[in-house]
C-alpha cells in the first residue's frame, strides 16, 4: 500500500535517472537498498517531521535512509534532481519564470547550528523562496534570521531551478532599496517591484505596483511547505541538511504537477 508521502510512478520515472545509485564497476559489495523506497523513506520524515529512527518497518533502516539522503545532499544530486524537474515542466509549459514573487519565511530552531541567528521570535533560520505566478517554486536558499532580506536575493537567485531568470521580481517593503534595484536591473536584467517604506520618496510607477496584490502567490507557497514538519522546526545542525529537507520539500510540490 502506498503511502501518503510516496511517490507515484510517473513521479519516480522522472527522478530515476538522476538518483540511481552508480555501482561498483566489479559489482562487488552489498547489493543496494531499492533507491525509491530509500527515497520514500526520507519523504516520510520531512513530511510527518519526527526523528529518523521513528521510520517506519515498511522503508530501509533508517540509517541507509539518512545516509543516502545525506550523500544526495553533499553530492548535488536532490539539486540537480530540482533542476531536471523545473525544466522538464518549463518545456511543457507549466512552469512561467518570466514573473516571480520573492520573500522569505521563519523556520525556529531549537538548538544552536551553524545559520542560526536572533530574532524577536527567538532563534530560528530564514527560508527565502522565489515562486512563479501558480505558487511553484523557482528557487530557494536559506540563511541566519538575522539579516535583512533585501540582503538575501542574490543567494536565492543563484540557487534557481531554472537557467532562465525572470524579468519582473514582486515583493513586500522589505525589499525597498536602490542599491538592491540598481544590481538587479544592471546584472541580471531583473526589474524589481516593492511598494515605498514611510521613510522614502516616491520610486516606482503606479503601474508596475499593481502587480504587487498578486504577492499572495508567495505565501500560498510557503503555506505548502510548511505541510512538511520538519520544514517548520529546524532540527538539523548542518545547515546544508535543513536546505537538503527544503528542497525536496519543492521537489514533491513540483512532482505534484506531473
């Protein structure tokens, strides 16, 4: 029976290729552990959000589990997997990048890792997300709580999906800034729309804000990621584990799309 987290059969045959297991080329060793079912296994924990050995008897132990998602992490692979995925919608025309939405959400952290930093809200890490105009995700990165999110684009503009970059980027007054404008439009070929904070002058036209009453796209992503618990809490102490978790977070609600 499968289960609320696994993947489907047209979702699998699309992620095969990139996540099958290269063997020895004498074929010596253990026999490997069934890549889907590893992978079912891992979507598990980043959905249901409890600790690796909570793993149910129906996947692989859980420590090939964790071992294997941690050699998809530090190998590149679920990036890469992200990538094959994005452009296999984009060529189906399912995936828009010409517009995005940006920002960025709170994820609390209850012990002390690397990227974690203070807040009002305690200690926590930032997710910020790039989502195109159906709420899928484009890109992602996380970074410390604590610096301002107009600081924090370029890094998620680097970790895109897709070669492409949009032409208009949309988000809230957090990213009112000249220089965050200047460098966008001179590097990237990217038009930023934020509304004025109080503190500032007029500095966008009327006509390209109205695009920002569409910025709820964003949060309708984020509120699908946070249906993944353990992208609510973060637990892991390697910060390239919790972007591993967010990634594949975005991976499942692109494979819905299939």
């Amino acid at each position: 029976m499968r289960g609320r987290w696994d993947l489907k059969d047209d979702q699998w045959e699309v992620v095969e290729p990139v996540l099958r297991p290269q063997r020895r080329a004498d074929q010596r060793g253990r026999p490997w552990h069934d890549t889907r079912c590893v992978l079912n296994g891992v979507l598990w924990v980043l959905g249901s959000g409890p600790q690796w050995r909570e793993l149910p008897e129906r996947y692989p132990p859980y420590q090939t589990c964790h071992r294997r998602f941690q050699q998809w992490v530090r190998s590149g692979k679920l990036e890469e997997t992200l990538r094959v995925l994005a452009r296999y919608l984009h060529e189906r025309g399912q995936l828009n990048p010409e517009e995005a939405f940006v920002d960025a959400t709170f994820a609390s952290a209850k012990k002390g890792a690397f990227a974690v930093g203070p807040t009002r809200r305690g200690k926590g890490t930032k997710i910020i997300a790039l989502a195109a105009g159906d709420s899928l995700p484009l890109a992602v990165a996380v970074d410390s709580a604590s610096p301002a999110e107009c600081q924090l684009v370029e890094d998620v503009l680097a970790g895109s999906f897709l070669d492409e970059m949009p032409r208009r980027l949309i988000g809230d007054k957090t990213y009112d800034s000249d220089k965050l404008d200047e460098k966008l439009a001179e590097e990237y070929g990217i038009e930023m729309i934020a509304p004025n904070r109080r503190n500032r002058g007029k500095t966008q036209d009327g006509r390209p804000l109205r695009r920002y009453r569409r910025r709820w796209r964003v949060e309708r992503l984020f509120a699908w990621l946070h249906h993944f618990r353990r992208l609510v809490t973060r637990w892991e102490y390697h910060v390239e584990n919790f972007l591993g978790f967010v990634r594949l977070g975005c991976l499942q609600i692109l494979l819905r799309r299939l």
